[in-house]
C-alpha cells in the first residue's frame, strides 16, 4: 500500500519515525534528507539522498528514477533567503514567485503541494500512513471540567480559529477573558516561555494550539510534543487545547502518563466548520 512513496524529511523526529515505521512494513520508499533541517545520518539505513531545498531539479529526477508515485512531508521548513535557496531554474521558475512576494507559509505550502502534483506525484498526509500519532477527541489528564470552563474553552476556541485564517501561527495563551500571547515564527516553546514573564504568567489559564481554519491537512499540521508539555507544567496553564485527529502527538504514550503525574488537562477537541461561521466543538 505504501510502495513508491518519498518522504521530504525536514527537522525533528518525526520523518525517521515514518521511515522506521514503512521498513517495518516492508514498504519500497526512499527518504529525500534536506540538507541544513534534516540529519542525513539518521537515515543511512534506509534509500536516501540528501540535497539541498533548491535542488527542485535534482529532486524530481531522483523521485522518476525511483518510480515514486506519492510523497509525503514529514518534519519543519523555515522559508528560506533568495540566498540561501540558491536555486536551480527548475526551482527559480517554479516557487520564486510565491515564496518571496510576502506570501504566507500556508499558500507557500500548498502551491509546493500543487507543483509536486502537477509533476505526477500523489501528495498524501500523515493519516493517510499511521493514526498512531494523533489523539482521538476527548478529555486526557483530570477529566472533570466544570460547565463554565468550558463555555470560556469554547470562546477562546473560537477567538483562536479566527486568528489561524490570518495564517501567522497555530498557538496562543490565553488568560479566562482574553488572548495574552500569540504564536510567531519563533516557535511554540518561545511563545511559553514569553508566557512565564509575571506581566502573563498570573493570568495564564489555557493554551491552545490547532490547525488553520481552511489548512490543507496533508502538510504542516500543529504538532505537540513532550517537552512542550514540560514547559507547560512549569506556567499556571490549566487547560491545554489540541485539534482531534489533526495534531501530531510525539512520544503520546509519554506525554499521556506525564498528564496523570502533573494535574494538567488535555481537551482533544474535535473542531467541526459548519460554514457561515456555525463552528461546533466536540470533546467526547
């Protein structure tokens, strides 16, 4: 089922645990390495090429040669200087356009994933492989809620869903009134650790972090890890906010017991658009 797939393997852990998974299952797939993201020596056990994140050429006659039909994205991508590019002309006439005329990572990520189709290639999401990473909705951690939390869960909620359709990140920390902090292109743990400055931290009640409003689910999903949950620990959060089914869990089994240990809650919240702004949650 998973033959002919290229993972593009950015930062972080994630694509050499997909790689590992597929050996597992004796899939045929190669891992494309970017080189100055990803690790080229966490996958010498596997068919890999390293190359750089300008090689759109290069790329493409290593994915024909391999008769890869579906590729997958699979770890973080800062955008890149026009000088750190330094692109070949199959990648200048390609992304040149859309990467550097302001555009936001969202329609950069989709027009990659447009580009690679209309080379023939099927671009497929983590789902699509494993459901092993994410949470199903549902209350982790100490499970009882009260009715009014909820009601301030829900309109935070909605406050944070219509921030994401400006494409400027996925998190935010939020006191029981108001948002305090927004995600930026610093990071998830940047935006904790600016929340434990004593202007934020008394206030801090809730963190969310979910996918954009209208985000293409195959590529760039939020992902939650178990150091982000330490951080959290360490704040007056309460309650943390996840997208059912849409956040990649790292080390889930972990960060479920750590959950148990620390007096946290964790809502896996399934975020349903109904259209016409009618957003409905479901917890469980």
């Amino acid at each position: 089922m998973f033959d002919n797939t290229a993972i593009i393997a950015g930062s972080g852990k994630l694509p050499f645990k997909i790689a590992t998974h597929l050996k597992k299952l004796n899939s045929k797939f190669i891992v494309l390495s970017i080189k100055g993201f990803s690790n080229i020596t966490l996958y010498k056990n596997f068919n890999s090429y390293s190359l750089r994140m300008g090689e759109g050429s290069k790329a493409i006659k290593i994915l024909k040669k391999n008769k890869i039909k579906k590729i997958i994205f699979l770890g973080a991508l800062d955008r890149p200087s026009l000088a750190d590019l330094k692109p070949d002309l199959w990648t200048l006439f390609k992304v040149f356009k859309f990467i550097f005329f302001k555009k936001t990572d969202d329609v950069i990520l989709r027009n990659v994933a447009r580009i690679f189709e209309n080379e023939g290639f099927k671009v497929i999401g983590l789902s699509d492989i494993t459901q092993s990473f994410f949470l199903k909705e549902g209350i982790y951690g100490i499970k009882k809620i009260p009715k009014n939390d909820l009601k301030i869960i829900n309109k935070l909620l909605k406050k944070t869903i219509h921030w994401t359709t400006k494409d400027l990140g996925q998190s935010i920390i939020a006191s029981k009134d108001q948002i305090l902090l927004k995600e930026d292109r610093k990071g998830t743990n940047n935006l904790i650790n600016r929340s434990m400055n004593k202007k934020y931290s008394k206030n801090s009640y809730i963190f969310i972090k979910i996918k954009k409003l209208h985000q293409d689910t195959r590529i760039d999903l939020p992902t939650f890890g178990f150091d982000t949950l330490k951080k959290l620990v360490k704040t007056n959060i309460k309650y943390i906010i996840l997208n059912a089914d849409s956040t990649v869990i790292m080390d889930k089994q972990k960060i479920l017991n750590y959950l148990k240990k620390s007096n946290k809650t964790l809502l896996s919240v399934d975020i349903q658009n109904l259209g016409n702004n009618n957003i409905i949650f479901k917890y469980e």
